[in-house]
C-alpha cells in the first residue's frame, strides 16, 4: 500500500505541479499589479467588515472557516516535515509560494463570490460552479466536483486525524496496546479517534452555520495561543535569530538537501498549509454575504500571510532555533541532532522545539494545539465537500447523499488517527495535489476566456477612488456573463433606488 501511494505522489507531485503553482502565483501577481501588497490595509479592514444574513455568514466567518482549513497539521507538522527531508531551505520556498499564493486566493476567491448561487436558503460556490458558469465546461466542473468530494472527504481528513493521534501519543505514552481486526494499536490513538468520532458527528450534523460558529471562536484563540509560545521561545533565543534567517536564505539556494528537495517540499507544504491554488479557500469564500466579490477576494488572500507567513514561520523559527530537526538525504541523514528513529512525518520536532526551552510543555501544548487545529481542519474539508455534493445534486437526486458523506469522513477520521503517519500524510499529498491540478488548470483557462476576477478588481478599485461607502457589484456592465446572483441582487438594487426617489417625489 505505501509503495502504491509513494508512486501515485511522485507523479501526482512531478515538478511540474510545483512549478506550476510558483508560476500560476506569478501570473496572477503581475495582472493584478501585485494585490497583495497594494491592498493590504484594505484586507485587514475588511476582515471585520460585512455581517451573517439567513443565506450568508460574516467575512470574519468566511475568514474563520478557511482559516480552519489552512491553519491545521501543515502549520505544526507539514513545516517539520519540509524541514525533514528539505532541509532549512525549505522554509524559504514556503514564504516565496505563500507571497505569490496571496494573488492566486484573492482570484480564486473572487471567482467563487461572482459564480455563487443560493441554494436551500444558503450561499454555496467553489471551483466546481465558477469552472461550469465561466468555462462553460459542465464535464470539467464535475471531475473536479467529484475528485474534491473524494480528496475532502476521504483523503485528507486522516492526515489531519493521523497527527492528532501521534500528538496524543507521544504527550501521553502509548500505554497498553489493542488487538483489533486490522492491526495492533495503542489505547491512547483509540480512544483519541472516539473523541474526535463523537465530536465530528456532533458538530457536522448541525449544517454549515454550527461549523462557522465553533471555527470563529476555536481558530482564533489557539492560533494566538501558538503564536505567543512561539515568540516566546523565540525571544528566549533572540541572538540566534540572524543566524537562522541567513541559514534559511542560504540553504535555499545552496541546499544541503539538494535543490530539487528545498523547492519541492516548500513548495509542497507551502500548498498543503495556505492551500492557495489549490481549490478549497473558495468555497467558504462563495458563502461570505459582503457587497462586492473583491471584497472576500482580499478577505481570503490576507489568510494566506496569517497562515504562512505568521504562524508557519513561528514553527520554522522554533525548530531551527532549537536544532529539533533531522534533516534525511537520500542515503541516510545529512543533519541528526535527534534520535534516528523520530521522523519529521509528524509533530515531534515541534513538540521538541517546546519541550527544549520550556521543559514538561511542549508535548502537552501542542497535543493540544493539534487537537483544536487538525479538528477544525476536518470540519472545513466536510464543508468543502459537502458544498461539492450539493453542486452534484443540483442535476442527479440521489437520496441520502449528504448523510453518507458524513458517515464516510467520521470513519476516515477515525482510521486515519491510528494509521502510520507516512502513509497518512502520502494519501493526503495525493489529495492536494490532484484538487491543485484541476483547480489551477480551471483558473488558467478562465482569465483566458473572460478574466472576470481580474475585472472584478478593477472595477472595485474604481469605486474605491470614487469615496463610495456602499459598494455595487453590476456583472453584466462588466461584461461577465452567468454571474446571476449579481445580477438579480443588482436588479433589487435599482429597483429599491427607484421605489425610494418615487416616495420621495410624492
């Protein structure tokens, strides 16, 4: 099974995804003039801006789900991974791919907010819908439909169980060992994989506002709770700074791993962590209620720096300042400072990091932080697959199609928590990788057709320099066909105009 899984990776991951994602993040870079950097005061504004309605949540809410799905095992275990096997150098291709990945999130977000319907009185959107109404490719739409329903809903939520469990395990020992039908386990791993069982079937059963009101509250305090850790050790380890961002810098372009290892595990955990290009961010997008598509566009591509930039990097500077890492090379290691037998396919060197400064901490917190990171991510990889399946059931009506979606993911979460991390972590690579495939393909070939994100920004921008305080969204003066949420919300609006200056009148 690991071999299988190793050789599906290898192809799936080619250095042509790697280098696809760096160039598609360059693309949109240059045609949006570099948004990322001009408007980014305007995406912490609008972070707290716009309010939840009956069909739609906040931007904040928006914001929080796919938070939830960003800030997971690729924050605390995906950078101890790149670290692992590509060494310091690693780190720096992830700040490179999370610069440029800002642009992407803001185009891939704002295609979902233009293409997003109503649907059972809630927003739903995502590649699926804008690759339908822009491309005009149904069949296209359903593949990525499809492979996104098995990546979310089957593959990945057991890389981010998986690292629950190892966390618990290793804060707690493994204590006595269970017989079961498929393989020997710990105690602690099962009953982690109950919890986590209960408390996904609790939560997911209660539809997409219950998520958004536990991802506000949860994401934002353990992600400020890591962080402040962070930079404690951090400050504890001041003097060392230099030193670790000239050993960054340096390695990433002499790597002690090789340079086809920094770029591909940077690159690749880089995408694993922020997830920009590769599909999921936009469908908490589409859900967001604001007054223009720009507006969560900007909203989604600030949570790519919040992601990466901040608390990814806070995990980099741990390990490394601490020298908690191993770093392998094709025939044996290039770097021990640890035992042999920990592997960077997990949290350990973070836990280490921790544990190293402030002894009797570290296993405990991040088992902890773990938890609450990994957990959250489950819940948004539910939400962006059952977002898929309602896309698949606007043409075929297959009963209790939902239900089993949420039974399948509670049994994956469950398994995955008592697998071998490196053949969790392998089986979600092959998830992200076959979603950033089609998601970033679809992106393309869109600006190529009608470039509606590009327009929308635009277009937001003009009104920016008028002064307007009320912003208005016209698709069809734009020239962007098939956005019909916006065109009738658009009609109520001159309508509601014309009503007003009637009354007035009279």
């Amino acid at each position: 099974m690991q071999s299988f899984v190793d050789v599906l990776n290898s192809i799936i991951w080619s250095p042509v995804l790697i280098y696809m994602c760096l160039s598609t993040g360059l693309f949109y870079s240059i045609l949006t003039r570099f948004v990322q950097l001009r408007q980014f005061n305007e995406m912490r504004h609008l972070i707290f801006s716009g309010k939840s309605s009956g069909k739609g949540i906040s931007s904040f809410q928006a914001l929080a789900i796919s938070l939830s799905g960003r800030v997971g095992t690729g924050n605390i275990a995906g950078v101890a991974t790149a670290i692992g096997f590509g060494g310091p150098g690693a780190v720096f291709w992830m700040w490179v791919v999370t610069f440029l990945g800002a642009a992407t999130a803001y185009t891939e977000s704002a295609l979902a907010q233009i293409y997003k319907e109503e649907d059972n009185g809630e927003f739903r959107g995502g590649p699926a819908y804008y690759i339908e109404k822009s491309m005009c490719k149904k069949w296209y739409a359903w593949i990525f439909a499809i492979a996104t329903i098995f990546a979310c809903g089957v593959l990945l939520p057991g890389v981010q169980s998986n690292s629950i469990g190892n966390a618990i395990e290793a804060a707690f020992g493994s204590g006595d060992m269970i017989d079961t039908a498929i393989g020997t386990f710990s105690t602690a791993k099962i009953i982690t994989g109950a919890v986590i069982s209960v408390m996904l079937s609790l939560i997911i059963f209660g539809g997409v506002e219950r998520i958004a009101n536990f991802t506000q509250i949860v994401v934002p305090f353990m992600a400020l709770a890591y962080v402040i850790i962070a930079f404690v050790i951090i400050l504890l380890n001041i003097t060392e700074v230099p030193n670790i961002i000239y050993l960054i810098v340096a390695d990433a372009f002499s790597p002690m791993a090789g340079f086809g290892a920094a770029i591909g595990w940077g690159v690749k955990r880089g995408i694993y962590s922020n997830e920009a290009g590769q599909g999921t961010g936009p469908h908490a997008a589409a859900a967001a209620n604001v007054e223009h598509p720009a507006q969560q566009g900007l909203v989604q591509a600030f949570s790519i720096y919040i992601d990466t930039l901040l608390i990814c990097s806070a995990t980099a500077f741990m390990i490394l300042i601490t020298g908690a890492y191993n770093v392998h090379g094709t025939e044996g290691f290039i770097i021990q400072n640890m035992a042999s037998n920990i592997m960077a396919n997990g949290p350990i060197f973070t836990q280490l990091a921790i544990e190293r400064t402030l002894p009797g901490f570290g296993k405990l917190f991040i088992a902890i932080v773990l938890f609450f990171f990994a957990f959250t991510t489950i819940l948004a990889y539910y939400y962006i697959a059952e977002t898929n399946v309602a896309y698949l059931r606007r043409s075929i009506k297959i009963p209790y199609l939902t239900f089993i979606l949420r039974v399948i993911l509670v049994s994956v979460a469950f398994y995955g928590t008592i697998r071998t991390a490196n053949l969790a972590w392998a089986i979600g690579d092959i998830g992200v990788g076959l979603m950033a495939w089609l998601n970033i393909v679809g992106i393309i070939t869109i600006f190529f057709i009608s470039k509606p994100a590009i327009k929308a920004l635009k277009d937001y921008e003009r009104q920016q320099k008028e002064g307007l305080v009320n912003y208005a969204f016209d698709p069809v003066k734009l020239g962007i066909k098939n956005a019909d949420y916006w065109e009738r919300r658009h009609e109520r609006g001159i309508c509601n105009q014309k009503s007003s200056e009637e009354t007035e009148i009279n």
